[in-house]
C-alpha cells in the first residue's frame, strides 16, 4: 500500500513503525496478553452499522461539540499518553500545538517528557491527567502544580492498580535486568538514526517532566517501571477518589470505567464525567471492548455525568459511532502518537483534519447537522 | 489461478489491474474508508443460500426482463460509472455497444468521458444519470441534452451530498496538490504503456464529454474533484426532486436509497423506480449491504414502484439472489468496468454471456423458468 | 507437511496436484462458481460436535453396514465420478479392487474410462451411476447392458440437468476451441511425464467405456462436455422417472436430491433410496451443505427409504456425524479420487483402512459399537 | 516476533520447535484429526470476556488454593505427559522441581522416561497418573509403586480406550515399519544435535521408567504405540473403576470426563475429584472444548467432588477463566513441556511465574483477592 499520503491511523501507524526503534514502536503499539481486547475495541466499533439517509438538507453540517465545558470544533480530545515525547523531539508540545490549532483538547500524562509548563506555554492549557501515587504529598504537588498552570480539567486515571501484562515489552527484556536486555534495545536504536538524532540527542531532556521531584533519575522506560511498581497503590478505593475530589476544585474525569455500577459510583463521589476506557487493551486482556459497554453506561449515568469513551477510536466515523451508542466525546490514543511519530506537529495536524473530514461526511450522509442531535436511531440494528 | 480465459468479476479484476495505471485501477476498485460496506455488500449477497429443485422441466429456461418498460434479454443494466472513459478507448462507447449487444441497457454517467451522443450514436439512447447541481440552468440543460439524444430513462443519484473518503485516492495523492503527487502518478502512468498508448494517445479527448460547457478545462480526476466539490449541493431536499420531476417526461429512477423511508419517500415524490444502492461502498462506510436493506424496501415499495438493487452484485447467482429478495433487476457496476479494461468491449460482452448463462443455470437448478417467477421462496432459509 | 506418508484427504489431495496435470487436477477438485457450497460441505460437517463417553464397555466395536441390501464393512460406498479413469491407469478398475477389498461397494458413473465389464471382472459387479439421456433407446441399452454385467443397484443423477459453471475448468480453456487452450492443455500435461507414461500411454484406451457406441470418438474432456450438451437432458421431469423405475428390476437410488418435498416425490415414485447430494458443490453455487439438509430429511424419509448423503464427507469421523444427522450411510467423492491418482489401488486401500479406523475410535470414543444404534444423541447440541 | 524473553506459550512452543526433533515436537503439539478440538479448547476459553472493577482494595491479592486436600501456591498443577522426558534430559525430575520450587503439584504420567523413584527423590512425591492395563497384577503393582513412593493422589484417565488418530505422527511413518521411517525421523534427530547431545545422549536412560517391568525393550515412540495397543484395554467400564477405588486408599481423580452424565458416575463410583479433559484435543476431534463442558458439569457435581479442569489453559488468565467458570482448579499440558524443551527447569520455572503475575493481575482488575471466590459474576456475559 501507498505510504506516501498516509489517509488512515493504520497508514500513520505503519510510518511510526519505520522512524521508531522498534521497542518504542511496540510499547506504544502493543496491548496486554494476546491483544485480544486491543482487538475487539476496533473490531466492535467497526462492526457498528450506520443508516444512511438522503435528501436531507445538510448543507450546513456542524461538528462543534462541548468536552467539560470546553467549546471544540470536534467531540474529541487526545489522550493521555506516558512517554509520548519518546516519540518526536518535545513531543507532547507538538502534539499540543496540532491540537489547540485544531481546536481540540490535549490531554497531558503525569508521566509525560515536557512538563505541565512547557505544554502550556507551548499552546494553552491542557487537561492534566493523573495516578493515584503513595506519596499523597506528591499528589497535592501535582494538583497544585497544574491548577499553577492553568489546567481546570483534571482526567483522574483509575484502571491502572498494576501495569498490565505487556508480552511485546517482556518480549524485548524490558522487565529483564542486566546488560544483555540493554545491548539488544540498544541495537534497535541504532537502527533509526533519525530517531537518535531527532528525539534522542535534538529532544532532551529525556525524563519524566512533571516527575522531576519524584524520579529524579528516570532516564528509560526500566526507570519508569520501576517507579511505577514503587509509587503505583493498589490499595486505593472509592473513599480516595472522596479525598481527590475534595482537593481538586476544577472538572474531574474518572478514567477507566467499564462498568455501570463503578460508572454509578463515579457519579456519586462527584465526578463531572467519566471516561469509558480499558485503557487501550492495555490492561486486563479478556475485558469488553469500550464499544460494547459503553450504551448501558450511557443509559445509566449520562443524564448525571458527561460521559466518554475512548480505546479503539480509529476514524471520524468512529467518533460519530461512538455518540450514537450514547457518548459526548471520545479520547484518541494511539492514533495521534503514530501520526507525532512520523510527522510530528504536521501529522496530528492532518489526522485531525482527517477525522473532522470523516465526521463531517458521516454526518452528512446520516442526515445529522448537530452533533447533539447524534443518537442511537443513526445505528443501523435491523441489518 | 490461470488468467488466461477469465471466467469471473475477479479475474477480470485481476487483468484489469494488470493494464491500468495503478490509480486508476484504485480508484474504479476502492470504497469509502476501510472498504467494510463493500466488502459487505459482495459477502451478504454470497453468504445467501438457494433451494434445488430437481425433476421440475426447465428445458425452457426464459432470462427476459422489462426495467423501466424496456424489454431486456437479462434483468440487468450497466451501472452509471464516471470516467469509465478512461479504462479503453472511448470506453463508454465500447460498453454501450456490448450492452446493446448482449440485450441490456448501458447507463450512462454525468461525468463520462464520451459524450451522450457519442454512445447514442454507437448503440442506442443509454439511459441517462444524473446528480443535482448548484447550477440548476446546468442541470436542465443537461436533462435537455439527455431528451434530444433519445434517453428515456433518468437515473437520479442522491446518495453524493459529498464525495466519500475514498482512502485509496488520498493515498495516491489524488487530493494532494503539486509536483510530487503528479510525478509519483506519471510514474504509475508510464508503468502501463499499452494503456498509455491505448487510452490516453488514441482515446482522446479525455475529458469530461457530458461536461465541457460546465468544466471546460478537465483534463484528470482532480479537476473532476475539483467540480465536484464546487458543485455537488449538499442542500438538495425531496423539494428539489420535485422540481426535478417537473423537469423530466421521461421515467425517473432515484438512485441511492438505502432506507425504507427514504423509498416511500421517491414514490410520494413520484419516482417510477428507486435503485437500493449505497454507490458500491464508496460513500458512508460502515452503512449495512444492499442485500441487507433490500427485503424490506422491496416490501415496503415493490407495488407501487419500480425496485432495482446495485453494490456487490458479482455475476448471475447474485442477479437471482436479487430478485429472490424483491428486486425487479440489478445494475452492476465495477464488474463491466474491469472486463472493459480488460478487453475493451469484447470484455464486457464476454462477462454478460458468463453471467446470463449462470442467472439461465440457476433458474434451471432452481426450478424456474421465467424471471418474475423468482421470489423468497427459492431461498433457502432453513439452513 | 510432511506428505511421506499421506495421513487424511487434504495429504492424497496434495499428492494428486503433483502428479495430475493441472487442469485434469482442478477438473476433479473444482466447484460450481466460487465454490462456497463446496467449502459449506466440508465446514458444516466439521462444526459438528460430538459427545464424548467414557467408561462404556468397547471392547467389541462393529462398523459393518447394509447399504442396498448389501452387507458393507463401513456404511460407505465410492462415489460415481465421471472420467475417474483419467486419475490412474485403468482407474476405475484399480479403484473397484481396492473398494472390494475393503468390503465396500464401488459405483461406477455412465461416464467412466472402463466399460462395467471391465470393472466387473476386476472385482464383483459395481453399483451403476446413470443419467438421463435425449435417446431414451441409449438408456434403455445402458439399463440392459448394467444387468447383464451383473448390477443390481442403479443409482440415477438428478441434479444435472445442466452442467454447473465451473469457472476452474473455463480457465484452463475447457470451453474454448481452437488451438490456444489445446496448447495450454498440451503443456501442462508434458510437466507431468509421469502420468504421461502411465495413464495416458499404458492405460489406453481413454474413451468414454460405457459410451462406445454414443460417444464414437470421444477422446477428451471436451468431448464430454459437448456429448453432454447435446445429450443431458434438462426437460427430464418425475414422469420419466417414473418410466424409468418400470424399466429397473434392481434397486434404484436417486442421486442429487437436496429439498425435503423432492424427497418425498422419490419415495413416492418409488425409489428405494435417495442420496442427499449437492454434487460435490459442482451444480448451483449457493445451495446449503448436504449436512445442513440432511436432518430434516431424513426425518421426513428415513422410514420409507434409504437415505444416503454425500459431498463434503472427509474421514471416519464425518462418516460417524453423516449417521448421527440420520442417514444410513455415505458415498466418498472426490478423496477416493485423490488417493487413486496418488497410489492407485493401494492408495484407496489405505484410505478406506484409515477411514474406517476413524470410524471405530469415533464409535469407541462416542461409547457405541453398532453403525445403526448411532444417531442424534451421540451430537453435542449443547455447545 | 523477538523470542530472546520468551513472555508466553506461544513462545515457549516456538523455541521447543527450534530445539526438538521435528516428530517429537509434532508428537507434543498435535492433537486428533485436523485439531478442531485442540483450537477451540484454546479459542473458546480465549473467547470469554471478564468484567473489570476499579477502586476496590486489591493491595492484598492472594493467588493460594487447596487441590486435593494439598495447599499449592496456585490453583493448578501440571498435567500427566507421556515421554516428557524426551523433551529435556532427565525431563519429568526437571520439571517436578520447577513445579515443587513454584509451589504447585506435578503429575507424572504412567509412561514417563523418569521414574517415580527419580522424580519424588528430585523435588516432593508427585501425584500419580495411571490408565488401566489388562493385566490387573500390573496395575495393582503400579499403585502399590506409588503408594511406596509416598504418592497419595492417583489421576486415573478414562479417555483413552485407543489412542487417538494423530495425523502428524501418521505423516512422520510413527506407524509404519520398515526401514524408511526410521531413516526420515533420524535425519531429523541429526538436525537437532543440541538434542541429541544433552537428551538423547546425556539423558539416558530413555525408556517408560515405571514401566521397565511391563515393556522392558522399550525404546522409541513406535514401542510405547505397540505397548498401548496390546495393553490398553477399551472394555474398561465403571465396574473396574469401582474396583480401583478399592485398591487405592488415597485420592481418586478420574480424568477425561466431557459429559454431565459421566461426571455424576464419578461422584458416584466414589472419586474425590475429576478433571473436565478431553486430552488437550488428542483423543475425538470433534467434541466440545472443555471451556464449553465445564459449566454444566461444575454445577452438576462441583459440590460434591472437586471439579479440575485441562485443555487449551494458556495463562494466568485462562486460569481465572476456569476458576470463574466453576472449576477448582486447573492442569496445565503442553505449555509446561514446551518451557522445559526451550529451557529445562528454569523455563517452567519461569513460565509458572509468568502465570502467577498474570492470575494476579486478572484478580487484581477483576477486584477480587481469593481465589476461592472468583466465581461466575466475573464474567461479562453481557457483550
Ligand atoms: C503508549 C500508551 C501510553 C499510555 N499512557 C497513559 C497514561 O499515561 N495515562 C493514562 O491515563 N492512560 C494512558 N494510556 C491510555 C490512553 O490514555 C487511552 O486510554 C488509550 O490509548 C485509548 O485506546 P486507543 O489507543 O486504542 O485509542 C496510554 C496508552 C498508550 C497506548
Ligand atoms: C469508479 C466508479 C464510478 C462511479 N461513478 C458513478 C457515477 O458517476 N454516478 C453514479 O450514480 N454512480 C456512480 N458509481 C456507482 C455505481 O453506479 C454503482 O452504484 C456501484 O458501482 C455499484 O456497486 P458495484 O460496483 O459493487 O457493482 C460509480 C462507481 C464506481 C465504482
Ligand atoms: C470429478 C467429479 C466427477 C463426478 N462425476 C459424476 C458422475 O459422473 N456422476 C454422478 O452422479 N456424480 C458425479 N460426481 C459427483 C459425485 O458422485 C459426488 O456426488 C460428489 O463428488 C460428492 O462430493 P465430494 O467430492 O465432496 O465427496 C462427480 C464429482 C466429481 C468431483
Ligand atoms: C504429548 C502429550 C502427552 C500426554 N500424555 C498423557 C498421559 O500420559 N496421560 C494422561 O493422562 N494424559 C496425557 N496427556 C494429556 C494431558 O495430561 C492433558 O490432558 C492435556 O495435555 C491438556 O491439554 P493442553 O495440552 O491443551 O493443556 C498428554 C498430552 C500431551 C500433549
């Protein structure tokens, strides 16, 4: 296939997997266990069928929605990605830029490369996302370091009480310790010299911008799991997300949420939304995909909390999917972090220009002009 | 597999791709986003099963048909494709006179490379299709044109507000502008001299023959994108169908109807016809097969109005299938194309003899001797 | 794969593409269009599920079977394939040897190599396949010459009226005249000098056996065809059916019945059995597996007369499911063939020997040790 | 994909290819037929879909669980393999280790290379696997072996009155006599002389080693095919089993039970336990997946005997999955003889580990922390 005008996130994937080295390529790419989840979120999204409606005015189709009380000229937001300035030189403030130009929010990991203020002085704000860590101390610093900042919308991730089992990283030893794992990542990295040159050399400060304080010496990704190992708290429970809520005076989002008696619970500690997610297939393989959950979440608590959706996303015509089984808005992942990887601030610009494209057109041929007014009678379910 | 005597749709696929410049071959072949309507639309129609019958007498196996009150040796009709001009040397013209040849009616498309009295003067007065435009003057001087050539029979096309995201063509760099895109298609150009030499030097002019009062300079399909986005009206309603209906004595048949409101609609509006299309997939990807759709519109609207089926249709089981789900008869698309391609008009007469001696087959193992006897009973439903 | 020592169907079919002549290969492998009926055959029979028991004295398993009044070693017959003989030198009767060693009855089609005389001196008198033909005289001597040759049991095909669209053998030129496909032919024989040498010289004459007197100069499969073009007769209808049951003292068995009411109009005309049959998925593509209707008639039938099944069926453990979904016994088509071209007669040995050991573990592991105790309680329904 | 950190079986099974004689890894990989069982054992567990919970206090997630009466560290003990030992050098003592070293049972199969002696003196007295023998002394002389070696858990196989029909041994001559099978399986044992130096040489000696009474010559796979089918006797029935339950005074488990009907005579012929087996796909193709049998099976005498389950588990997950699905446990086949073929015990020991993380982690996101109560409403049987 054609790569030189990449038209879909699988052309910007396959870009991604040429200028990356391939450990990198398959940490962003790669989901728990066999994948299986990773799957059927695109697979169940895809197998959602659409009416088609014609004669309809829709000359004046409009794809403006509104994400925690944010205008957006899209039902979308990126998702927060860890690391994701391994993958382009200050990656996280290109892909900010890309997104505020077109109109649409970013979401800042806490274990980002650029700081909270270098992605903000770069665009505007984003939404900052965070973990529950041991030190609650360093979570009220984080809390106080992004309202410092500007953020107002706080997504609150909550399905990560572990890492996942990640086959492709055990794969290339990056659980393993010792010299030989490293000569092999090493020689990966030899093999993209553009890479080096670009990101590794041209994009430093390689470390966990926001954790400077607490992972002083995070230089690689072994680092990062070994702090997430230390600092990650499975032991955190409804009664914490109380305590967070009480310190965080901005929106907050509960990420991670697959199921509607935790969707109900979100609501009653206060959260504003929620963000349907199984953080990419990253996490438990075996769960439902986002797709399948997310109407009765929709159902349950969408009169009380704005509810989103992520994992699998791969289109406009997705996103329309997606508010037709009852979202507002949805969470890109992956896809922004390949188009970064192979044309940095300009291919998140064109994949986003491409999805408001592709929205635009199924709202059209659906017969839509608002994107409120998107809802499950666009599903076609007699076919 | 053996190409040497092609023998079905995808053998000629197959040697078309082999002759043509390999964006043209993309651009005939491809559908909107992922392709899952059209690989939909050819799946639904092979996934329906047939009932045999033995011992029935079918030493008098009759494949006649009326469309649009014309009598025809096949209950079939060649599908409106724009620029099939560029697949041979003055292609429509070809098909036309193979059309003629073999019993059916060829449709002619706006935006064809001969003009309407070009393939008149080779055949016979070729149905006539249509899309609306925001030049309404064009539009009556076109159905004009379509009267004083002899046509008869309007296809009306409704389901192109907009052009769909054909990724194949944004691959290619069809939407891109610049050197680069044009040289990377020179390229694919000069891979294909016969064509070169075939089409594009002894088929001249290859421009848009319906059109050259309206698109003077066209000269390549991005020209023909530019046009239409420029004048492809996304504010078209029934109200313009109306308007339409006024304009025109001949028969109108809507083409692109998808849901059974929208049937009931083009008879309200006083359509003789509708054809069940979603244009082959190449419009919303992810709206349901025509086979899917079909029973229920040819149930809703079969009485009162003419009811034909397009998209996936791939050879004369398909064509029975067809009728066994309501259709009066079928337009194919892509198919003639590519045996046009392949071998120019003996190409396309070719496939209509393989296809009328399995639509004769199927009638004799199913038991059936005329084609409005076929109905839902000659599917098998049990199995 | 290992194909040293060839251990199911899909290991004798490889070896016979290696030794046959391309198109002689995909004459007898091919199906009717896109060969989905062909493919349903072997898929619904595999989606079987069978219940496992444990425990049951199985000492004594017993596959023995009466098919036709006639005591079998397994419930199963060869199947009646025209110009077998081309497989192997003298096919037919190497075949015969082989189904006689193994206890099991062989049928030889109206349109073998070797004459029934041939093949009844081989072994004991084969089952007779016959067609109906425009020169009910020729049917009359064929009736005559099967008795005399010592048949008792006529099976009579009902479901070719026409030959089926077998695009494999379109291809390779079989419909075409003239000089190119005969070259083609002629090529792809001389890469096979070993059947040259072996079937084509050593087992001459490769005429039509039985048609000697119809068929004067038939030397190739497109003499065939066009005999059957001329002959085959699409206007048969159950009153020459019921002529020909006048004309037959010995038992008849109507082949190709696939639809509960044709079986019970043979039954009624007085048929002793049926073979449920698409042909091998060689007719009309699109009609239902043999083992998707086999139940229902079964049931409807299966006390009246001996239901038999065929197409699709791959092994022992097929042969078991075949009597689970009701019927009496199976007739192997094409496997026999492949064995025959692979090894000849000690290939059809050794695949009767391996079926019928699958067929005793299965009757073992199912906790059965009669053919006729085994029915639709030893299928797993459940799951 | 990178196998230098081999992450699941399906790597496990990659590197045992790349080490093992390519008849001896087909003789531990292959199952029955074409291994339609053997795929859905896999494809069916993989298949069920668990429900993720947040914010419940997973700090203290505990992987413990009682099977037969013997406190393990997870709820799984490794299955009965015969000649495992062929895999590594010394194989079944190796593995008992791992397995001894990770806290969990090891069963030696009645025809291991080991003998019981060895592999209770290299790690803990393993439970015992025995098929019945028609020579009862032989069998009585076996328990008491046992009992002496200070086994107290007896896996008694019901499932295999033959063995199957294993194509890929067919296709290797495992069958056939004579001179040119031994030749084909000895050039591929001298394209394995890592093998050859550290088992075959190295690991000597290679014979049944609890059964140098019963087959004394006995030195490759054809001799061990020979010895069961002289000794494996198909006329076991529940009366024998009764009469086994009186020669045995400490745990019964009666493995290969797939039917609802059979595990109820378990419980009723006094066996403490049994295991839910079809083989791992070795003996019927064409029955149930165990995944698919459990259930009803589980509720049907899970109360009364303890319910363990093979077939297809292949990880951490699949191991929730039976948990969930009412088995008290699991026994893991291939995967473990894989790792031991790829690395000896560190590889069993490694993959037991990778296990643990992985059913840690599913209880960690299903919000569960004993294994005792995960049970069916961790399963998303809603999408
Ligand atoms: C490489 C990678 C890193 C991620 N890091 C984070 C993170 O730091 N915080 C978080 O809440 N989610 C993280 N996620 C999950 C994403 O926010 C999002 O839920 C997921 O990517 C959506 O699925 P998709 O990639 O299929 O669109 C990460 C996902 C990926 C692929
Ligand atoms: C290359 C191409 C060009 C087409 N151009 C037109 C057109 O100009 N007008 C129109 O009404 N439909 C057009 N169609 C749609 C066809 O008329 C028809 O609906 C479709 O091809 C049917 O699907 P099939 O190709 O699977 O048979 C076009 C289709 C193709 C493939
Ligand atoms: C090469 C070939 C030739 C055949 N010729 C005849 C024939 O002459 N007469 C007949 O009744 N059936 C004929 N059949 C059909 C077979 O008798 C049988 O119905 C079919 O092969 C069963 O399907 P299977 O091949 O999947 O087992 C033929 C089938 C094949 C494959
Ligand atoms: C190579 C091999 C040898 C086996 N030998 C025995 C055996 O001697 N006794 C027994 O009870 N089961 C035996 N089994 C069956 C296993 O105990 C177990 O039921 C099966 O492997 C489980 O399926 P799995 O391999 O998919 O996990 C064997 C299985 C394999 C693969």
């Amino acid at each position: 296939m054609s790569l030189h005008y990449p038209a879909a996130p699988q052309d910007w994937r396959r870009l991604a997997a040429r200028r990356l080295p391939r450990f990198l390529f398959d940490y962003i790419d790669g989901g728990a266990n066999d994948e299986r989840t990773l799957a059927a979120n695109v697979d169940d999204l895809a197998a959602l069928r659409l009416r088609q409606r014609v004669l309809v005015d829709v000359a004046q189709v409009d794809t403006r929605a509104t994400l925690a009380g944010q205008p957006c000229a899209l039902p979308l937001a990126l998702a927060p990605i860890g690391l994701a300035g391994m993958a382009a030189r200050r990656g996280e403030a290109q892909a900010a830029r890309a997104a505020h130009a077109a109109g649409v929010p970013f979401t800042l990991s806490t274990v980002s490369i650029c700081p909270l203020a270098e992605v903000a002085a770069a665009s505007v704000p984003p939404w900052f996302q965070l973990y529950m860590l041991r030190d609650r101390g360093a979570v009220r610093a984080l809390l106080d370091d992004a309202w410092a900042a500007g953020c107002r919308t706080l997504v609150f991730t909550v399905d990560l009480p572990l890492p996942g089992m990640r086959l492709r990283d055990i794969r290339h030893g990056m659980a393993a310790s010792g010299a030989r794992p490293a000569l092999l990542r090493a020689a990966q990295v030899l093999a993209r010299p553009g890479w080096v040159w670009n990101v590794a050399l041209r994009g430093k400060p390689l470390r966990f911008g926001n954790l400077t304080a607490q992972v002083p010496g995070a230089r690689d990704l072994n680092a990062f799991k070994a702090w997430v190992d230390a600092q990650f708290d499975p032991g955190v429970t409804w009664k914490d997300i109380e305590w967070l809520r009480g310190q965080w005076k901005g929106r907050l989002l509960l990420k991670g949420i697959l199921d509607v008696e935790d969707a109900r619970a979100a609501v009653a500690v206060g959260a504003e939304g929620i963000v349907v997610s199984n953080h990419g297939g990253r996490q438990l393989d075996s769960v439902a995909s986002t797709a399948a959950k997310l109407p009765a979440i929709a159902q349950a608590v969408g009169a009380q909390a704005e509810v989103l959706v992520d994992s699998g996303v791969r289109g406009g015509v997705d996103v329309f999917k997606a508010l037709a089984l009852g979202a507002r808005g949805v969470l890109v992942g992956r896809p922004w972090v390949w188009a970064l990887a192979a044309q940095g601030e300009a291919g998140v610009r064109t994949l986003l220009a491409q999805w408001q494209r592709e929205l635009l057109l199924a709202m059209t041929l659906a017969g839509v002009t608002r994107t409120a007014d998107i809802g499950p009678r666009h599903l076609d379910t007699d076919s």
